[in-house]
C-alpha cells in the first residue's frame, strides 16, 4: 500500500482548509472528528447526511481532508483512522477552526428548526381540511 500524504504544518494554507470545508458532508464529517476525543474509522460517516453516501465518496472526502491539512489518518489492519490536527492548525491559524465549527453549528440548527420558525404554514391536523 501506498503510504498516506499528510502536509507539514507550514505547507497548509487557509485557502486549502477554506476549499476542503466548503462540502457541506466534509465539514460535517471534521466537525464530528474536532468534537471526538478519540480517532474516528471512516465507517463512522457512512450515514452523516441525509443520504447514505458510498464508501468510495467517502474516501474521496477524507483524502480531501488530509491533503488539506486537517486530518492525521493512519491504517489499522483493514480500517483508517482519522484524528484531528486542530491543535496544530489552531498554533499556525489562531481561532481559524473554532470559527468554521461555530459558524456551522449556527448553520447545522437554521436547518433543523421547525416548519413554523421558518415561516413556513404548519402542518395541518388531520379532519381539518
């Protein structure tokens, strides 16, 4: 196999991290790796949108992730493991992660808000119409 390519700290960039989280499944994907305590296997993610999203996608997602940067991942017989490097990207770029894991968190529950709080008509109950 192939060794893993993962950028030394001074080779990454903002417009890299920029670029990487700007799916919508990958900042999803590293929002729920940040907030881990432990590495995470990348079948953990096969269910992190609302579809389900094929392994070779999700392989594609995290090689994004790790050439930009923000993710250390290493092979554990046959499953990879993916830790976070926000440390690191915290010490080259100050504050630069939380603000993108904040700002979609705000984003994350403007999705889930309820029908009326989107001003959108509620539902109507059944033997009403």
């Amino acid at each position: 196999m192939r060794p893993l390519f993962h950028p030394s700290i001074k080779d990454v960039t903002v417009e890299g991290i920029l670029h990487a989280l700007s799916d919508p499944v990958r900042v999803a994907i590293y929002a729920q790796i940040v907030v881990s305590a432990c590495s995470q296997n990348c079948s953990n993610f096969l269910k992190i949108s609302e579809k389900d999203i094929p392994k070779s996608t999700l392989s594609q997602h995290f090689k994004i992730l790790r050439d930009a940067g923000l993710i250390r991942s290493e092979r554990r017989g046959v499953e990879m493991q993916n830790a976070s490097r926000c440390s690191e990207i915290d010490a080259r770029f100050p504050g630069l992660i939380a603000a993108i894991i904040r700002a979609h968190d705000v984003q994350s529950k403007g999705r889930r808000r309820p029908a009326k709080a989107r001003g959108l008509p509620a539902p109507r109950a059944l033997g009403n119409a």
